[in-house]
C-alpha cells in the first residue's frame, strides 16, 4: 500500500493519455484526473516522501505539511473546476498545456529542495505560456513572447540564487531563509515576486492574463500567482520589505483598474491588489498575518476563478472585451450576472462570503502588529477592490448603457463550473471553520464579532454610494495604460538597436580584421619583399656580384692579347710575385 | 427566478424604487453600528460609530479621484494603439 | 596501466573508416546512393564498435584505458600511443555517432561529387577519432593537421557562395594556432631532452613534470593561442561564422559538433596538467574572456537574420560556458564543462541540422525568407522547439544539467563572473525563441512556404537519436556524469596541488579541490 501519492504526477502523466482521447471519453477522463488528484490531497499525512539521490543531493518530492496540504486542496479543487468550465474546448494542446502547468504547481507546492522546485517552477511557466499563445492571434503572440521571456528573467535570477544560497550553505533543504540580505537571499526573493508580480515586475501579468485564451486565463489566474505566495510563506516570513511591496502592490493594482477599460486586464489588476494583501501578511509575519496570507490565497483562487470564468463566458458569448463596447447584458445573462455577482461580493468581503472571513485575518493582521498605517491602507483597498469588481465592472458590463447585445448564456459546463465556485464562496463565507482547520497556525479569529460585520458593510455600502454619485467620472474610456512594461517594450527597442547597429558594426570589423590585416598585409608585405627586397637588393647584390667578375674578368683579358710582348711582361711580373712569396714566407 | 430578480434590478423603470431601499439600507447600516460590542477595537478609530460608513465613503472618492488624476495627468493612459509601431 | 586486450578497439574505430575510403574509390562516380550507403554504413560501424568502450571503461581509475603502445621511431622517442580516459570517452563517442548522423544527412543535400565528399568526412572521422585518442605529441600533431585538409575541401567545394573565402579564412586561422603549438611542442621535447637525456614525445611523460613557471607561462600562451582559436574564444572567433554559414550542412554539423571541442580538450588535455601554474595565472584572463564571449556571442546572435550564423554565434556563446566552467578549477565547473561539451555537441548539431532541412528546401536561410512554418511542418516544428529548449538550458533537457553544473563551479570561484553568465541564459533565450517565433509562428508570408513538406522518414532518423540523448542526459545524466568523476578529480588535484606555489591563485587557494558532490571518499590510486 502507498502511503503517499504525489498529485503532481497524475496531472503530469495523465496529461500524456489526452491526445489518444476523443469526446465524451477524453471529457470524463479529464475530469477524472483533478478527482483523483483532490482525492490524493485528502488522504494525505503529514510526512516527507520521495526522496531521491541526484547529483549527490537529496531531493524531496513530497514534503507535507499543513502549509503544503491547504495549497494542495485549493489548488486541486480549482483544477477540477477550471477543467469542468473548460471541458468544450477542442484544442488538446491546451488541456495538456493546463494538465502540466497544474502539475508543475503541485510539484513546486510539495517540494523539499529548492531544485525540485526550480523545475517544477520552469515548467509552469512554460506550460502557462503555451495557453497564451494558444490564441494564436499577433497579440496573443506578442504577449506570449513577452511573458515567456519574464518569467525566463525570474527563472535565471531564481536559479542564481539557488547556486549561490547552495554554495554558501551547502544544503538545498527549501525553508525559511536566513535574512542576511546576502545576494542570494535577494536573487531568490526577486525569482519569486516575478511570478508573485509585485510591481514593478508585475506587467507580464497584467499584459498576458486578458490575452490568453478564455479557458487557458482562468488557470493562469489561479496558479501562478498563489504558487508564488506559497513560496514566499514558506521561505520569508517576516521580511519586513514584503509588508511595503504588499501594500503599494494592494493600492497599484487598484488605482490602475479604475482606469482599465478591457474587462480581464481589470481583473488582472486586482488580482496584483489581492496578492498585494497576501504579501503584506508574509511580511508581517506574525501567525495570525501568515494565517491570513494562506486563507486568502485559498478564497482568492476561487473567487477570482469566478470573476475570470464569468468575465470570460461574456467574452465569448459576445466576442468584445472592452466596457466601453459592453453594456445592458442583464437581460439575457441574467445567471452569468449572479454568479459573477457571488464572486464579486466574496472579493469584497461581504458578511457570508469567503472573502469577510479570510481577508480580514490579513488587516487584523496588521493591526495587531501595531502597524495602523497598513491597517487603513488595506482597508482603503478593500473599498477600492468592492468599487472596481463589484460594482464597476458588473455595472457596465450588465447593465449601464445598453450596447444593443443579446448574447446568450454560456454553455453548461461553464455555469455549471461558475456554480461550483459560487458554491464554495458562499460556503466558505457561511462555515468558515473546515477551513480554519486546514490553516498552518492555529486560529483564534472570530470574523462574525458584531463590529466587524457592520463596519464591513458600513465600508462596503457607502463605497457604493461614492460609486452611484461619482459614476459619471467612472464612464470608461478606450485608451490602455502605460505600465512597466513600458520599459522593456519601448526599452527593448533601444536594445535591438543596440544590437543590430553598433555591435554589429564591431563585430563586422573584428571580421575583417583578418581581411583587412592579415589578407591585404601579408600581400603588400610579400608584394614588397618581391619587388623592391627581392628583386633590388638581393638580385642586386648578386648582379652586383657578376658584374665584378665581369668586369674583372674584362680587365684580365687584356693581358692575353697576342703580343709577345704582352706575354713577357706577363711572365716577368707573374715571376716576381712568385719570388716575392717564397722569400718572404 | 434568478431572471426577475435581475430584470427588476435592472429596469430602468425602477430606478426610484432602487435608490430608496439604498438609502434605507445605507442608514440601517450606519445606525447598526452604535449597537455593537466594541471589545476587539485597537486604534483610536476603530471606536467611533460609523466609522466604517465614513472611510468606506472617503476612501471610494478618494480611490476614484487619484486615478484618474493619474491617469490622465501623469501620462498614464494612452491611445490604444500606442505600442504597435 | 590497464593494458589493451588483444583486440586493438581504439585503433580499429580510428582507422574502419579507411576501409570505407578505401571501398568507395573503387565504385563508380555516378553510383552516388551506393557511395553514400558504404559512407553511412562504415560510420556506423564504427559507432558500433564504440559503443563497447563505454560499458568496459572502469570509471575507478583515472589512468588511460585501452591503451595500445608501439614504439615508433625510438630515437626521436615517438610511438604510436592511443588511450582515453574519463575526458576524452565521451568525446571519442560523440564524434563517432555525429559522424554517422551527419553522413545520413546529406543523402539529397549533396549531389555533385558525391564520392569526394564521402571519402572527405570518413577521412575527418579519422583525425578527428586520432586527436582524442592520441597519446603522443607527434602523432596527436600530424592527426590534428590531418584533420585540416578534408575539413577546407568540405567547406571549399561543396559549401556556399563565399566558400573559398570562409576556407581559406578557416585553415589559415587554425594553421597559425597549429604552427604556435608545434614551436611549444617542440620546445618541450628539447627541454625534456635537456633535463633527463631522453627524447619522448609521450603526453604521459610530461604531464607529471614540473616544469619552471616562466617556462610553463611562454608555452601555456602557446597552446593558447592554438586552444583559443578553435574553440573559439573570444577575439579569436571570427573565422567561425564564416565556416558555418559556408560549409555545407554535414560539414557544419562535424564542425560545430567535434572539432570545436577539440579546442577546449586541448587545454584539458595539454594546458591545465602540464602547466599547472601557469594554468592557475591566465584564470582571470581566461575566465574574463569566457564571459565576454558568452555575452557577446549572445548579443550578435540576436541580430543576425541568417540563421546558421546565429546558430554559430551562439556556439561562441555556449562554448565560452565551457571555457567558464573549466577554468573555475573545481569538480563541479570540469564535470559542467565536459558534460557542456557533450550537450553543445548534440544540440547545436541537431539544430545545424534542423537548419539544413530548412535550406533543402528553400535554398535561403533568412528569417525573413520564413514564417509560419509551423502551420505546414507540425512535426519539424516540434523537434525544432525541443532543440531550443535544449539549447537554452530549459530543465528536464540536457543543457540545464551542464549549465547548472557550471554555475555552481563558476559561483564557487568567482560570484560576480558567474553572475554575468547567469544574465547570458536569459540572452540565450531571446535569440532563439525570438527566432523561432519568427520562423514558425504569425501567418505564412511568403506563398512559397506553404507547399513545404514536414520531415521525412530519413530525416526524422537522423533526428530522433540525438533527441534520445537529448532527454536521457537531462532527466538521468548519472551515467555520464560517473564516467568522469575520476579522471576529472585527478586532473583537478595536479592542477590545484599546484596552487601554494602559484603566486596569482588567492582567490582559488580557498577551493578545496578534495570537495566533491558525491559524498564518497576518493579511493586509493595507482
């Protein structure tokens, strides 16, 4: 009997039987698959498991604990839920892209050492992206690319850092880190907050989320990000850098989707601010804020799951994504309202929904950790979260100008999936206790207290009323929003021009080099030694040589002449030196 | 059953209908929060009645203000097709 | 010594492909599919008797295997000496299946003097399989020269339009490093002569000597220089680009595959056992030029839009990985480096050929001249992506293995060198899969492209190995990585023994070469 069976792998190997499926069979073992996976996480004892040896090291597969088991309900839950609301689709690319990128989550969620991790982590990514470019238009493409190439960015960084915190300490145990500050502490942090996108490394989200496909956008919106919120529980709590970014990050996102006009990068916005109080909470450190951090993630997947799945249904019911082209859909989708509706009060953190009792743990947080500061600018977020998801973008997507579109409700898998998750935002809200239970800490937080709830609904309700009175001021209107991305979008010109202009240049020189030096050199150079060297100086000299000789030999030639009295003179002086000679020897 | 409740929030016809059960409910909640308990409360704040109902209000106005004061001030937001040279 | 069985395996797998010389001189001209079915079959037997050498190689000792000896001219003191050891197996296997599959390759790539392209690369497979296995000077310097002549005449006859000019750029460039080498070589052998009265030409001999740091400093320069340009390093990489986009396909494949690696086991060959101080002095240098090579490499790749000289400048870029991992001098950066000489061999190989089947059909290896092909070439593109990814190191693939190996090694010796590289995978990234999307994806632009075929039977066999090895070494590299363990370690402690006299190694004086990933104990040598 297995006393353990990893998750991860149903998805990774299942994903391979899903090209010799077809219909009905393909649907039923795809939801097959997710069942058996929430199945496994339930059965699950707390333990290491699968360890391997590789390279010497010891890997772990399977290190569970309370904090890897709540990720692995929700992450498993969702899987079931995004692959019911995805069942029409024909593509199989896709659901092997979504099977792996699950995979991929609950390998890194259950891993023990960081290498295991980083593998997992790179699959995500490359699972995740494939559901951007699934869409297969220019924009899809483009984003797809852009994404793909952050996420290699924080991959590289995550993978440094490994190296170095491995080199240094010698262990791959993945932990709490120490706060050193060293640079491998650093490198990891920011590996994670790539995919946690806390700004300013945050656009890849909100560039590609709306530009993936229907389906594939609700996965992405789940996994990605809470796997990164996992990580950064586990790895630095208390890292007092987190409470700042987490807050900025709750109030970025908000601001930014005030302004947004396309329905899911609006969503991607506030999943930025919904991450951002789950960041804040890792920060904090403290029990209660880690609490809240890991049972908002857990409500957040679900009610964001939601809001995406209904977001997405009247995109594909109506083909346009823009509010200002949206408009008075309350007639003819009247269950996709509802449904969206229950997600967007959970996100709110209405009394009775998921979101009162988990997001508040996150603000109690901060303010039993004396900091007041964060306090009252989460809670500002929270208005701002009800302002945009609750009111703004159901407001004109549903109802406000009527755009003259009767679409029709979404196919049933999908409400039926919208359901589920509605189900669950409510439950959650209503018995919040199952959930408590699976917390890593133990909880002393009572969220239905009398003041809570009427200072939620306080807060909640005349944010409303801000809404209705200022609504002319929130007409939206069709432009996009300059962010980061920014940078290494216009940047990344400069870097191409770099690149093609100036390095080609010098590389071409350093090519020709070799022409220019040694070619035309060494010719000019032998061309000199033959003509001048050569052909003056050496043949000189030995023309100079020969034409002693012959001059010489001109000379001496005289001497025989023919006359005899040439000959005696001759003979007399050629006597003398002889004599000469044997005298003085 | 969904689709009348919806259709009647949705008729414009019932907008006046709408805008007084709002009101009621704004003032139902203000007033309700005189009657709690305040044990848990912390900062100076969290004691005053309707504290809630004020920020909730003040931070809405706020939120919506300085974004699009950003927005459209600070150079934020920009044609659509601004990144396709 | 281990001696060699009666059956001399090194020699046979180095000279069998004579034999196919020898058999194809006598065929016809015109039987072109007969010459290249006799050119196939001998490089695959070849392979075949190579394979034994890996599952009778004792990785427990780091001495030389299958060692044949016969003394040759015994008053010079050459011999005909062949051994490998834990370095030089891999690479001996790598040549002999890369030969094979490049051979496969060119069926309808080559059609003009087909037999004279044939008997070329078996007679490269020939000096390639010698420079490995030799161990004497002499007889590793005439296989190295050997190895010049079919690799200008593949480049110069059968390559492209600036083949002349690529092949002489080539062999003028590697002959000057060669002639360095050969004044080195010969300066040793009088040394050696001057210090004990004995002539030899045995590698053997001078690694365990220890020769005056001035002398080792002149002649490491020497062998540098050879070293560097094939490679190649950084400045010495220009005639790369050149050969690559001129040779032909199976030519480039050999080219990017083996005889770069031939540089980078030269120096752990020759530089770093004989002069092990001087070794120690040119690491900043070394490990400078390395970085600069990744990077700029990387960069140039971006911009090209010919693609076989982005593939070349990213062989600069991989092969300054392996130069980095190297010359970080511990366990970790050596076993990288040569597994890194491994994988660059397979991938880039693999995407030469990938490259190929794109010029077959096209004739033009522009990234302008594609896109979309991903529409009409399904099963191409797949393997095309699995080749990338194995290129940029993505994990579960071969190249993570060796570049995590050598980041590891390279952090050890020095944080801020290592960390550039690190920012070099994500360059590594961009040139590909920027290349790749503009090859494969968006709409088909030129109509031409839409009535291409996907891969055929053939090409997906000469594909598919590689592909194997691919993934094997990825998830389960153990079995590569345990052949080399020994003789790596032994080469690390003659190279760092070596480091309390160096006068330039403070740095590298804090490694402990005795560090090891694998929590044995060494055991006893000798």
């Amino acid at each position: 009997m297995i006393d353990w069976f990893h998750p991860s792998m149903l998805f990774i190997f299942g994903a391979l039987l899903i090209p010799f499926l077809r219909g009905k069979v393909q649907q039923a073992y795809l939801m097959a698959i997710p069942a058996l996976a929430v199945l496994s996480v339930s059965l699950m004892s707390q333990g290491t498991y699968w360890t391997y040896s590789f390279i010497g090291n010891s890997l772990v597969f399977g290190a569970v604990d309370k904090l890897s088991v709540v990720f692995g309900w929700v992450f498993t839950i969702m899987s079931f839920i995004g692959i019911v609301y995805a069942l029409h689709v024909k593509d199989n690319g896709q659901h092997i892209a979504a099977f792996l990128y699950i995979g991929g989550s609950l390998g890194v969620t259950f891993a023990g050492d960081y290498f295991t991790l980083f593998v997992f982590w790179e699959l995500m990514a490359f699972a995740s992206a494939y559901l951007v470019f699934a869409k297969r238009e220019k924009q899809a493409i483009d984003a797809g690319y852009r994404y793909i190439l952050v996420h290699i960015f924080g991959g590289v960084c995550l993978l440094g850092g490994i190296i170095l915190h491995y080199v240094s300490t010698k262990s791959l145990a993945f932990g709490p880190l120490e706060k050193d500050g060293s640079l491998a502490f650093y490198l990891i942090l920011t590996g994670f907050i790539v995919n946690a996108a806390v700004p300013p490394l945050h656009a890849w989200l909100t560039d590609a989320y709306p530009e993936g496909t229907i389906t594939g956008s609700v996965f992405m919106a789940s996994f990605t990000t809470k796997t990164a919120v996992y990580v950064l529980v586990r790895a630095f709590p208390g890292t007092e850098l987190l409470v700042w970014l987490g807050t900025i990050m709750a109030l970025y996102g908000v601001v930014y989707a005030v302004l947004e006009n396309d329905a899911r990068r609006l969503l991607a916005y506030h999943i930025i601010s919904q991450v951002g109080y789950m960041v804040a909470g890792v920060g904090i450190g403290t029990d209660l804020s880690l609490n809240g951090s890991v049972s908002h993630a857990f409500a957040h997947i679900l009610y964001k799951g939601l809001l995406f799945m209904g977001a997405g249904a009247v995109i594909q019911m109506t083909g346009k994504r823009k509010l200002t082209e949206l408009g008075g859909l309350y007639k003819t989708m009247p269950i996709t309202l509802v449904l969206y509706m229950i997600g967007g009060f959970a996100i709110s953190a209405f009394p009775l929904f998921s979101g009162f009792v988990t997001k508040s743990m996150v603000v109690s947080g901060a303010t039993h950790d004396h900091r007041p500061l964060i306090a009252l600018l989460l809670t500002m977020a929270s208005a701002g979260t009800f302002l945009h998801t609750g009111l703004k973008l159901p407001y004109y997507m549903f109802f406000g100008k009527d755009s003259g579109l009767r679409a029709k409700e979404p196919p049933v898998n999908m409400l039926i999936a919208m359901g589920m998750a509605a189900f669950m935002c409510i439950g959650i809200g209503v018995f919040p206790e199952p959930l408590y239970r699976l917390l890593p800490f133990a909880v002393h937080f009572d969220p239905y207290t009398g003041e809570h709830v009427t200072s939620a609904l306080g807060i909640l309700l005349f944010t409303g009323l801000g809404f209705f009175m200022l609504l002319k001021k929130l007409d939206p209107e069709p432009t996009i929003s300059a962010d980061t991305d920014w940078v290494y979008r216009k940047g990344s010109r400069l870097f191409m021009w770099f690149v093609n202009k100036p390095l080609s240049i010098y590389e071409n020189y350093l090519g020709n080099i070799y022409n220019t030096w040694f070619t035309k050199f060494t010719l000019y150079f032998s061309s000199f030694l033959a003509k001048i060297f050569d052909v003056r100086l050496i043949d000189g000299f030995v023309n100079g040589i020969a034409n002693f000789f012959m001059n010489l030999a001109q000379t001496i030639r005289v001497s025989g002449s023919g006359l005899v009295r040439n000959y005696a003179f001759t003979m007399l002086l050629g006597s003398v030196v002889i004599l000469t000679y044997y005298l003085f020897s | 059953m969904i689709k009348k409740i919806v259709d009647f929030i949705g008729n414009p016809d019932n907008a006046g209908k709408l805008k007084k059960m709002g009101y009621v409910s704004l003032v139902a909640v203000f007033l309700s929060d005189f009657f709690v308990h305040r044990d848990h409360a912390i900062y100076i704040w969290d004691k005053i009645p309707g504290w809630g109902a004020f920020y909730g209000f003040f931070s809405c106005v706020v939120i919506i203000l300085v974004s699009k004061f950003i927005g459209h001030q600070g150079g934020i937001m920009k044609r659509e097709d601004y990144y396709d040279d | 010594m281990i001696n060699a069985p009666d059956f001399p395996i090194l020699s046979f797998i180095t000279f069998f492909p004579l034999v196919g010389i020898l058999v194809i001189c006598f065929l016809k001209d015109d039987h072109h599919d007969l010459i290249r079915w006799v050119a196939f079959l001998t490089a695959v037997i070849s392979f075949i008797f190579s394979v034994p050498l890996y599952f009778r190689f004792d990785p427990n000792t780091w001495n030389m295997q299958f060692v044949e000896y016969i003394p040759w001219v015994r008053e010079f003191g050459i011999s005909y000496h062949l051994g490998i050891d834990g370095i030089s197996l891999f690479l001996v296997l790598l040549t002999t299946f890369l030969s094979a599959l490049a051979i496969l390759s060119t069926w309808t790539a080559v059609t003009k003097q087909v037999k004279g392209y044939m008997i070329s690369l078996l007679f490269l497979e020939v000096g390639m399989l010698g420079v490995f296995c030799a161990l004497d000077f002499f007889l590793f310097y005439v296989f190295w020269e050997v190895m010049l002549i079919p690799m200008y005449f593949i480049i110069g006859i059968w390559g492209g339009a600036r083949r002349i000019y690529a092949a002489v750029k080539f062999f003028i460039y590697t002959m000057s490093g060669s002639v360095l080498m050969l004044i080195a070589i010969l300066f040793l052998y009088f040394m050696h002569y001057r210090e004990t009265g004995e002539y030899t030409f045995n590698i053997l001999t001078y690694q365990t000597l220890q020769l005056p740091v001035n002398v080792q400093f002149w002649l490491f320069l020497a062998f540098f220089l050879a070293f560097a340009i094939k490679v190649p390093m950084f400045p010495f990489h220009t005639w790369l680009p050149d050969a690559h986009v001129e040779a032909p396909t199976a030519g480039s494949v050999i080219l990017a595959g083996v005889l770069l690696k031939m540089g980078t086991y030269g120096f752990l060959r020759f530089s770093l056992p004989i002069f092990p101080q001087a070794t120690i002095s040119f690491v900043p240098l070394i490990l400078a030029l390395s970085v600069i090579g990744i990077v700029y490499g990387a960069l140039v790749s971006i911009a090209q839009d010919d693609i076989k000289k982005l593939v070349a400048y990213s062989s600069v870029s991989h092969l300054g990985y392996c130069m980095l991992g190297m010359f970080a001098l511990n366990i970790e950066g050596l076993k990288g480096s040569i597994i890194q000489m491994i994988n660059h061999g397979l991938s880039t190989g693999a995407l030469f050929l990938i490259v190929g089947m794109l010029y077959e059909r096209r004739h033009t290896r522009l990234i302008s001249e594609y896109g979309g092909i991903m529409k009409v070439m399904p099963v191409f593109a797949t393997i095309f992506l699995l080749v990338a990814f194995s290129s940029m190191g993505v994990p579960g693939l071969n190249g993570f293995i060796g570049e995590l190996l050598i980041l590891i090694g390279a952090f050890k010796a020095n944080v801020w060198f290592a960390a550039v590289a690190t920012l070099g995978l994500v360059f590594g990234a961009v040139y590909l899969l920027w290349m790749y999307k503009r090859v494969m994806y968006g709409e088909i632009t030129k109509t031409e492209n839409k009535f291409l075929k996907d891969m055929t039977r053939r090409e997906l066999a000469y594909t598919l190995p590689i592909i194997l090895f691919i993934f094997w070494i990825g998830f389960y590299p153990k079995p590569f990585l345990d052949k080399l363990d020994t003789s790596v370690k032994h080469l690390l402690e003659r190279v760092c023994d070596q480091k309390a006299v160096s006068t330039e190694g403070q740095k590298i004086a804090a490694l402990n070469p005795n560090y090891t990933l694998q929590n044995r104990a060494l055991s006893g040598r000798e």
